[in-house]
C-alpha cells in the first residue's frame, strides 16, 4: 500500500488522480441526465461514432482528438435532429450512425498511407497517458457543464423527462436539447483519452444504475453517482498498479463489482422485510 501512495510523487499519477476526480464529477452530471431520458444507448452512439472523426483525422494528418470532438458534437446533434425532423425512433437514429461511425473510421484508418496507427489507447484509453493539458481541458469542461447544470437546472431536468410538456410551458426545448447533446459529445471525447471508446458507456452508466438503488432524485443521483464513480476510479487505479493490467478496464470492473455488491445487498434487504411481513 505504501509503494502505491509513493507513485503520488511522479507527475503522470497526479494527472491521473486529479483527471479520475474530474471525469468521475462529469460523468455524473452527463450519465444522470443520459439515465434521464432512458436512453443510455445515445452515449454508446456519440462514442462509436467518434471513431468516424479518429479514422478521417488520421487520414488527414490532424490530431485525432479534434476529429473524434467533431464527429461526436456532429454525431450528438445529428441524432436530435433526426429524430425530432426526420420522424425516426431515436434509438434507430442512434443505430445508423453508430455503424457508419465505425464504417468510415476502418475505412479512412485503412487508407492512411505509412504505418498504421495503434488504435489501443482509443479503444481501451489509458488514464494514466494523461497530461497536464488533458487535465485541463477535463476541468474546464466540467466547469462548463456544472455552470450550465447550475443555471439551466430545471430545464435541463424538464426537457429529459418530458420535451412535449416543456414545450408547452413555453420552455425552449430545442435549445436545451441541442446544448446537452454538445455537452454530452464533448463529455465523451474528453473520456475516450482515459477509458477508451469500449469502456465510456460503462463509465457514463454503472455509477448512475448504482444511485438509483437508493434514490430517483435527480439531484440525489448526480451526488451518489460522483461518489460511486470517484470510488471506483481510485480503488481502479490500486487494482490495476497490484495486478499490472490496464486502468480503464481495472476502473470499470471495479464499478461493476461495485454495483453487483450493493445490488446483492439490496436484495437481501428487501427479503429481510418480506420475511418480516409475512
């Protein structure tokens, strides 16, 4: 224990820790409105999609983060307007671009000329690759996200659980929509550098499931799901330095285990008041 609190000292572990509080904070605020609108499928949509603006910046020559950023805001809006305009069911909206995502990202990664790029760390991430910029860059979006959260609340909370009704009280769903969808893609691409395009839809999912074994407050869940997400990014991090294996997958094996405990716990609970009741 001593020898993995001394990796404190070295730059690429703070980054991580500080990135781990950040990405934990953010994904509780993203995941819980994602949960909201019963559709957690949309964030493994904009992340596969992603793929699609890795593939092209490769093939461009341009940092593969700022084509992923592209196509998963393009990915985010894209699927509010075909599903508000174009009349299709949005988890089918979220099917075809998810595919063609993926299509044009093996396409364009196939056609770079030279060496073929190592698509590990996109796929799988790697928390502790991240640097200092990386850090900042998660922070200010967290910020951004928390201020927007802060102002909008109600709105934000109104247009996830009913647009229609929101509409009428004369609440500028489009708006709102559109902005979380940005907000959503952003949140994603900031994430794939730590976890990976795989382990996102976990990340932005298992700790909100977790909160809702206790409460359906949305305020309540976003509170819960950054204790949840923030504990096991940390207890991640130690499994993956004893077993030598990768952080993402360390991180999000621990968030499941999290869950199947308190789930198993909560069960027993119930059963415990059943047989009280009889």
């Amino acid at each position: 224990m001593s020898q993995f609190f001394d990796l404190f000292a070295y730059s690429f572990f703070q980054n991580a820790f500080a990135a781990s509080i950040l990405i934990s904070l953010l994904s509780a605020l993203i995941g819980t409105y994602i949960v909201a609108r019963k559709n957690v499928f949309i964030s493994g949509g904009i992340t596969h999609a992603s793929f699609g603006g890795i593939g092209i910046a490769y093939y461009l020559g341009l940092n593969p983060f700022l084509g992923a950023a592209v196509f998963a805001v393009l990915t985010g809006t894209s699927i509010e307007w075909i599903t508000n305009k174009g009349k299709m069911r949005e988890d089918s909206a979220i099917a075809i671009l998810w595919s063609l995502g993926m299509a044009l990202g093996i396409i364009f990664v196939f056609l770079t000329p030279g060496y073929a790029p190592n698509l590990m760390s996109f796929l799988f991430g790697s928390i502790l690759s991240v640097g200092r910029s990386d850090v900042l860059l998660i922070g200010g979006l967290t910020l951004l996200t928390a201020l927007f959260f802060l102002l909008a609340y109600r709105p934000i909370l109104y247009t996830a659980f009913d647009p229609e009704f929101s509409s009428i009280n004369g609440i500028k769903v489009t708006f709102y929509r559109y902005s979380m969808a940005v907000l959503v893609a952003l949140a994603i691409v900031v994430s794939i550098r730590a976890m990976g395009i795989i382990l996102v839809l976990s990340l932005f999912t298992i700790p909100q499931t977790t909160a809702l074994l206790y409460t359906h407050s949305f305020k309540r869940i976003v509170g819960l799901a950054a204790l949840f997400a923030l504990s096991g990014a940390l207890i991640g991090l130690y499994v993956a330095y004893a077993m030598n294996i990768p952080s993402g997958a360390a991180i999000i094996f621990v968030l499941t285990l999290q869950y199947l405990l308190l789930k198993g716990i909560d069960l027993l609970r119930l059963q415990r008041r059943r047989n009280t009741a009889e």
